[in-house]
C-alpha cells in the first residue's frame, strides 16, 4: 500500500515537470517576445523623433535659402524614416498590432510611419533641388521677383505638392488610438504638419503658375487695386474707398494713378454679369455705381465691374483687379516697419486699423475730402514701401499670406488660364463651385454710415443627418451693435433714416447656401421675417433680411433650409470685416 501510494506521487510529480517547463518555456518566450517588442517600438519611437528633427530642419533649411543644408537634412530624414519603417514591419510589431484593441497604439504608429517616411523621401528629398524656389530672400531682390528662377522651379513643385498634398490626406486618416494618449499626440502634431508642408509647396507652385505672367514676364501688365474700407461692409468686405493702377513688367511692380473713390465715375454703358447676376443685383446698380459695386461676396464679379468702369473712363483695358483692406496693411506694417507721413505722424500695425477706419472721420470731421487725401498718403506710404524691396522679404511675404488666407486681399486675373487657377485658392475669393454643405452669411450696410467698425456677428450652421437625399438645416446669425454714438460725425453714426436713434446699425444681411438647395422660411428675432432680396447666384440660393440695431443691442436671423444631403465638409467663410466672428458648425459629414 506504501509503496502504491509513492508510487502515485511519483507518477503525478513525473507528470507535473514536463508541464512546469513547458510553462517555463512559454514564459521566456512571453518575456523575449515583450523584450524584442520593446527594442522595436522603442527603435520606432526614437528613428520618428530623429525624421521629425531633421523634417522641420529641411524646411527650415529650404526657407532660408540654404540648399546644402537642406539637402543634409532631407537625407538624415530619409535615413531615420528607412529605420522606422524597418522597425514597424518587424515580426513582434506586426503580431502585436494585430492584436484587437491592445495592438491599436501599434497601428497607429505604423500608419504615422508610412506617411513620415513618404514626407522624407517623396516630399523633402526632392524638394531640395527646389532649393531657391522655395527662399523667399533669393526669389525677391530689391522689389523684383525672379520669375524665370519661379519657372524652372515648377515642375518639381508640382511633384512635391502633389505628393504633400496625398500625404497630408493620409495623416488625416491615421487612426486614433484606442489609448496611449502619447500616440495620439503625435498622430495630431503629424496631421499639423504635413498640412502646413503641403500649403507651403502649394502655394509656392501656384506662385510658379501665376507669377511669371501677372508680373510681366510676357509683357507689361495693369491691374485696378482697390482700397476696402470694412466700416461701411460690402460682400467683399467694404466700401471701395479709394483706387489705384498696378504697373507690372519683368518681375516687378509700382503703383499709380491713386485716385479716391469719388474721383470714379458712375458706369454710362455697363458690363453684363449675365441674366441670374441682373436679376439678383440689378437693382441696387451694382454694375453702374461704385458704392454697390462690390455687393456681391464673389470678387470676380467686383473685379469686373471695377475694371469696366476705368476702360469706360480712360479707354485703359486692365488686365485684372486686386482688392485689400486696412486690417492687411496693419500685417504688412507689422513686417515692414512703421511708415511715417510728411506731417511726421508715425502709421504703425497697432494704430492703423483704427485711424483709417475710425478717428480719421472725427479728425477731418465735414472734409472729406481731407480724409481721403489723408488715406491715399498712407497708402502709397505702405505700397511704396512693399514695392521697393525695403522690406524684409519672409516676413512681408507671411503678412501678405496671412492676410490672402483671411480673404483680405483678393485677386482676379482677366486670362481665363490664370483665373482658373484663382478660382480655387483664397486670394480668388470667389463663390466655390462645390456641391458640399456651405453657409455663407454676408452682410451689406445699408444706412450710408461707418457703423460696421463696431459691429460683432455670431453665426451657426447646423443640419440633420444624412439619412436621406435631403435634409433639414438652419443657419442662425447675430449681429451686435457695440457703438457708443456719443463724439461720432454724424458721417459715421447717422442713416438715411431720421426715425432711428443715433447710431442706429441697419444692414441687409444675405445667405448664401449650399448649391441646389431651398430656403424655406426666414425669422427675424423669431417672427416670420420679409425678404427683401432674393435669387440664386452661381447655382446657390440667395436670401436677405434687413435689420435695424440700435447702439448695445443685438439682432437675430435664422433660415430654415432644404438642402442636398451631399458628401464634404461643411464651410462657412468669414466676411473679412473688422470682427472675429464666433463661428458652430454642426453639420454631419455624408
């Protein structure tokens, strides 16, 4: 019996080693496999880091003019993305990514992989034998752009922005990591930065496409250049204020002729925009009278109709406009410096917003024909300066990119090649010939005044989902007056209207929606609203409503919409006023 019972224990100890070392075995396994996992996302981690350092190099580098330089750095950037790669596709990495839920971080990391080894190989590599393409310093000399440098640059720009471009549509396509909050934090910076490479080499091809010829390289080109004043709003921003003719030939451009709005004549034989444009603005004039000529959001439409009536007036044909503001002068001073007036009075960034669209008119009071003397002087001051090379060439260039970006200098091109490529940036300002949701809430003064300086606007976009071929959407917008009347010209705060309190704000306010779609109801402060305007432009439907707002007080109105259920983004551009309007938007993506 003894010897039964250890022989039972014998048998069961003998049957538990094989199990305890196959155990064993695992466990080393389990350990050397979490260990080579290890090495290799902590490789991952760290060949990211080094093509990231030596990306922001290379573009530094090629901003800088220092080709050489940029060229090192684009090839430590493709060396360290070779390394990533290797250690994304090693065995540990691609079972444990594999592995649901747990593998998700490790995905996303492969995924950031991919797209940061193409940056370095298909974008940076190559787009260091741009080199001084892409150096506003070298490009720019004395206030003459090297066009012919712009040409031979064109087609590696096309490459590389294409390419960028792809990229940064992957970036955004990364997946969010279930957890490691780490990971996601790089997966945003990635999405940030292909997106700014890719503007850059974006805009820097378009710049190679259009430059050349808009600058005279073909022969001498001239362009109407409109001065907006945003405290009397119109659909491209303001009132046009004052004008002058750009002169372009070989790389190089002047202005002349500065003339103040009243010195352009009303419009004897006007341009014809076409039935749907006559039927929306003929009648306010737009075609015959500067002060409405520019109603319309779609700059295209302005352009033209500037340029029509200096042709009609001089008999000069223009071959295009350009259209900027005083918020894009406060930019351009910001890089070039202040100017200074033959009185001596300093114009700085920080005081020529409000001079040119505020204490100007309490200064030259009933002159104002003073006044605008005054606004041409500073602006040839400004244009004279950018013009001469005086200016330190990025950061003026970065002014002018900030301010295209917020619609605040515009461009039109009568070449029908160059404004083709216009029409889809935002320099071209126009109406987006895009089925995807859009809201477009544009304001127009409509009591003669410079109230717009103080107004505010709160705007909101939201929709149904996308269950349907249409659906319900709302656009909601407030306007705040925030005047205080009290020392304003009654230039500045009074209306064609005698019954209103001073300072009164009265504005057409317009939506444009989404292409193909119905409004079908308007409410002003949540009453049944009338519509005093109304159409389509450019496949879009047109309404408007006017309000009236006193000093301190808001106005509210909302449009009920039946739009397309269309797939894209929703937008809604900003009006370049004086404001930063407070923009929702809850609009599902089909």
């Amino acid at each position: 019996m003894a010897t039964s019972s250890t022989d039972v224990r014998g048998s069961r100890s003998g049957k538990k080693r094989p199990i305890l070392v196959a155990v064993g075995v695992l466990l080393v396994l389990v350990i050397a496999f979490l260990a080579w996992l290890g090495y290799e996302a902590y490789s991952a981690q760290s060949s990211l880091t080094a093509t990231r350092d030596s990306a922001t190099q290379a573009k530094d580098a090629l901003l800088d003019g220092d080709a050489a330089g940029a060229e090192a750095a684009a090839a430590r950037a493709s060396e360290s993305a070779d390394d990533a790669v290797a250690a994304t596709t090693s065995i540990p990495f691609s079972i444990a990514k594999a592995v649901p839920y747990l593998g998700s971080p490790l995905k996303s990391v492969s995924q950031i992989t991919d797209v940061v080894h193409g940056l370095a190989v298909d974008v940076l590599a190559p787009a260091s034998a741009a080199g001084a393409s892409l150096n506003p310093s070298s490009l720019v000399d004395g206030g003459t752009v090297d066009t012919a440098a712009l040409r031979d640059a064109q087609p590696v720009l096309e490459q590389t922005s294409a390419a960028a471009e792809a990229l940064s549509d992957r970036a955004q396509q990364v997946d969010k990591p279930a957890f490691l909050g780490v990971v996601d934090e790089a997966r945003t910076s990635l999405i940030d930065q292909t997106h700014d490479l890719a503007s850059l080499l974006t805009n820097t091809h378009i710049a190679s496409q259009l430059l050349p010829s808009m600058l005279g390289d073909n022969g001498p080109r001239s362009y109407f250049l409109a001065f907006q004043t945003n405290a009397e709003a119109r659909g491209t921003g303001g009132l046009l204020g004052g004008y002058g003719i750009i002169r372009a030939e070989n790389g190089t451009a002047r202005v002349d002729t500065l003339g103040s709005n009243n010195e352009l004549e009303f419009a004897k034989q006007p341009i014809d925009l076409g039935p749907e444009y006559n039927a929306l603005w003929g009648p306010r004039n737009t075609t015959i009278d500067f002060r409405n000529s520019n109603a319309s959001p779609h700059f295209p439409y302005a352009a033209q109709i500037w340029s029509s009536m200096w042709t009609e007036q001089t008999g000069e044909v223009l071959n295009g406009a350009i259209a900027t503001d005083p918020i894009a002068l406060s930019y351009i001073l910001g890089a070039t410096g202040p100017i200074t007036l033959a009185d001596g009075e300093q114009i700085t960034a920080d005081n020529v917003v409000e001079i040119t669209l505020s204490t100007a008119y309490s200064r030259f009071g009933d002159d104002q024909a003073a006044r605008k003397a005054y606004l041409q002087e500073i602006a040839a001051a400004v244009v004279q300066k950018m013009t001469t090379g005086a200016a330190p060439t990025r950061p003026l260039l970065d002014a002018v990119g900030r301010a295209g970006s917020e619609g605040r200098i515009s461009i039109y091109s009568a070449d029908p090649a160059e404004q083709a490529i216009l029409a889809d940036t935002k320099v071209g300002h126009t109406l987006p010939d895009s089925p995807a949701p859009y809201a477009n809430v544009v304001v127009n003064n409509a009591g003669g005044n410079k109230l717009d300086y103080y107004l505010t606007r709160d705007i909101t976009y939201s929709a149904e989902s996308c269950t349907a071929g249409t659906r319900k959407s709302t656009v909601t917008a407030t306007l705040t007056n925030t005047v205080d009347p009290n020392g304003l010209t009654p230039y500045v705060a009074s209306t064609f209207q005698t019954t209103v309190e001073y300072g009164t704000n009265e504005s057409i306010v317009y939506l444009y929606g989404t292409q193909g779609a119905k409004i079908t109801s308007m409410k002003v402060n949540g009453i049944t609203g009338f519509s005093i305007q109304a159409g389509t432009e450019l496949g879009r439907p047109v309404q408007a409503a006017y309000l009236t707002i006193p000093p301190g007080e808001s106005q509210t109105v909302s449009w009920e919409l039946e739009e397309p259920s269309a797939p894209g983004e929703a937008t809604v551009p900003l009006q370049p006023l004086v404001d930063q309007p407070t923009v929702t938007i809850d609009v599902p993506q089909c």
